[in-house]
C-alpha cells in the first residue's frame, strides 16, 4: 500500500509538470468530493474486501452495497458488510447473491438512492434476475443471502428520525475556536483531540475528546447550549459524551454500519478532513 502511495505521488507531479495550471487535490476513499463524482457520471462504486488484507477482489462472491449519498451526482454504492445488520430502513441496498441481485428498499429510502441502487443491479447483473423487495416483504431466499434475518436500525416513525444528522467538529488548533461542519461524516471523523457537536434534530450531542483543551470544551459548551436553545421540539435533549460512553442506540446508530465497513470492532480516531468552516472567537 505504501508503495502504491508512493508511485502515485511521483506520478502526480509528472502530471503536473505536463499541465501546468492544473490544481493537485486529494481525494480519499468515502470522500469523494462533487466534482471528483462528476468526472464519472454516476458510474461509481466503492468495493472492499472488508479483511483489510490485500487480496484480489472476489467479484462472483455475495456481497451488500449501501446507496450513499441524496443527490443524483453524490449517490453512489458502498460496500459494507454482507449481513442483515447493515441494512437501514433510510437507506436503499443492493445485495449481490450467486443466483440473483436484490435491490432492497428500506421504508424511508429516497427516490434517488432507490433509482440508483436499480441502476448499480442492472450493471452488476451479468445476467442473474435483478429483484426488488419493500422492506417488510423479504423472501426467504434473500435473508439467506445475508446468512439469515437479524435485527438492524428501524427508523421511528417521527419526524425527527427521518431528518439527517449534521456533525459539527470543534477545534482550536489554528489559534482560533472553528466550527466546521463535517459532511458525509463517519465514526473516524471524530478526533481524540478535539470535539464534536451532533444534531440529530431533536437531541444535541457534544462529544469530548480525552485530549481537547479547556478552552475547547468551554466554547462547546457555549455553542451546544446556543443550538439545544433552537431546538423545538419540546422532548428534546442535551447530552454530554466523552469518548468512550456510551448513549443506547441514540448517538452510536449514526456511526455503526460503518463499522461493519471498516472492519472496526473499536472506536476509532482519525484527524477530519472537513470544508465549509466558520470561526468563532
């Protein structure tokens, strides 16, 4: 992996001697900007071996793809793991067996990730029956491509759970308390040194990391009671996490198909790599 890192390198900087005016970003997997997305025109997809292990690609093995994304050019499928607990009654999944593809719509999927999820089927296909099933309506053939029915997030039926989440991360390190918010975020979006604020509409979460600063958790709290005072939906909520507490299934169901993806059985901790920030001093 670090070899291929490095050849890559080297080979951007061939590029770029060629061209000139052209401007080096770097894109990583689940981060895929609008404009990297568009060069593919709704062609792509992102596999795993889910092992971490380098290995060739088993294309004829079973497989669930995740619809992710709610526009047209961001939708795209993502491989997770190839069990009923990956499925998600917001989201649409397309499930790749030996005799035939499923394209399975949860209750509060939305139109583009369902026509997305038919479109990536039909692609993947190669001639096996391509089938789709309501949530509530599964056939026994498909629960056995997932190696049996289990439990998985079922939305409520409420308002506020039918929104999206918006994470928000808190950091002080350029001299200045910035809030930016972190899109298409994931479990590794979070930061052991620093904080994060997620909305969930109708409860407001402000996580600590063991490492942020003083200064931090002092205008996180400032900012959360700012937002929890927005909040109108008269059961909403304000709690406080740090890392390594737990909330239910409330805070942690935002997270935990991905970790399924991953390959995580732990929490995990990475530097966000997020646009869109405003500074508050």
């Amino acid at each position: 992996m670090q070899s291929e890192k490095g050849t890559s390198a080297y080979m951007t900087v061939d590029v770029s001697s060629d061209l000139a005016d052209a401007e080096q970003v770097r894109v990583e997997q689940l981060k895929e900007n609008l404009h990297f997305l568009r060069v593919y025109q709704s062609k792509f997809a992102n596999f795993s071996t889910l092992r971490g292990k380098r290995q060739e690609y088993d294309f004829k093995a079973t497989a669930l793809f995740r619809i992710v994304g709610d526009e047209a050019f961001t939708a795209r499928p993502v491989e997770v793991s190839a069990s009923a607990r990956s499925l998600h009654s917001r989201h649409a999944f397309v499930v790749r067996a030996t005799d035939s593809i499923f394209v399975w719509q949860g209750v509060y999927a939305t139109d583009v990730a369902l026509e997305k999820a038919v479109a990536f089927a039909n692609a993947i296909a190669a001639g096996r029956p391509v089938q789709r099933l309501l949530e509530g309506n599964e056939s026994a053939v498909f629960w056995k491509a997932l190696n049996g029915k289990d439990t998985y997030y079922q939305v409520p039926r409420t308002s506020a759970a039918l929104r999206p989440a918006r994470l928000f991360l808190l950091s002080g390190a350029s001299g200045s308390i910035k809030v930016e918010e972190c899109f298409q975020f994931t479990q590794s979006d979070l930061d052991n040194n620093h904080i994060a604020l997620l909305d969930c509409f109708n409860r407001f979460y402000v996580w600590f990391g063991p490492n942020s600063p003083v200064a931090e958790k002092k205008m996180a709290m400032r900012v959360a009671l700012v937002c929890a005072s927005a909040l109108t939906d008269r059961n909403a909520r304000l709690a406080v996490r740090s890392e390594g507490s737990f909330d239910g299934r409330r805070w942690w169901w935002w997270w935990w198909w991905w970790w399924w993806y991953l390959g995580l059985h732990s929490r995990v901790t990475s530097r966000s790599r997020c646009q869109h920030s405003h500074s508050s001093h």
